[in-house]
C-alpha cells in the first residue's frame, strides 16, 4: 500500500491493519492525552479501556483528537511503536490536521 493510499483512508480502517497491541498502544496515547485536559465531556472517551478498545472506539478518539486536540493527534501519530505502521496516514494526519494548528 503506498502511502498516497493509506493517507486517503479513514481511520477506522487504517486501524484494522494494526495489531492488538499496537491498538492497545495508540488507545493509550489518546487516553492520556484527553486525560490531561481535564475536560468533563470527554470522559467517556478518557475512560475506555485501551486493552479492549474496539476499532469504532479507537476511531472516535481519533476523530476527536483530530477535530478538539491535534496536540494529541500530534503524540499519537508520532509514537515510535505507531508511527512505524502509520508512516502515510501519520504523516497526512499531521500535516492536515496537526501542523496547521500549530503554525
């Protein structure tokens, strides 16, 4: 798959491709970081469990790192272990959602 292709993907799918315990790696990066924001109304996403989180879960996280947080996105998608499987759709996600906000 070239990296044109995966940047194209949504996240859900991309996620697909990873194995448990690089989901259960990246669900833990999201976790984290909503965490440390302290903010009430993303609890329920600060709460799942990142050993049993689900691909739908793991793409609303994504989903909303990317649309309320893209500092999050940003640690995410750059996790030695995740970013070596991510390479394209990482890259794109920071690009598009993460640089823009931080120039």
């Amino acid at each position: 798959m070239s990296n044109g292709q995966t940047s194209q993907q949504d996240p859900e799918a991309v996620y697909s491709k990873l194995n448990p315990q690089q989901r259960t790696t990246l669900a833990e990066e999201f976790v984290r970081g909503f965490k440390k924001s302290g903010d009430a109304h993303e609890e329920p996403l600060a709460s799942i469990d990142p050993k049993k989180v689900t691909l739908q879960q793991l793409a609303a996280m994504h989903q909303h790192a990317r649309d309320e947080h893209p500092d999050v996105l940003g640690r995410a998608m750059r996790n030695s272990i995740i970013a070596v499987f991510l390479t394209g759709f990482g890259a794109h996600e920071i690009d598009t959602y993460v640089a823009k906000r931080e120039a």
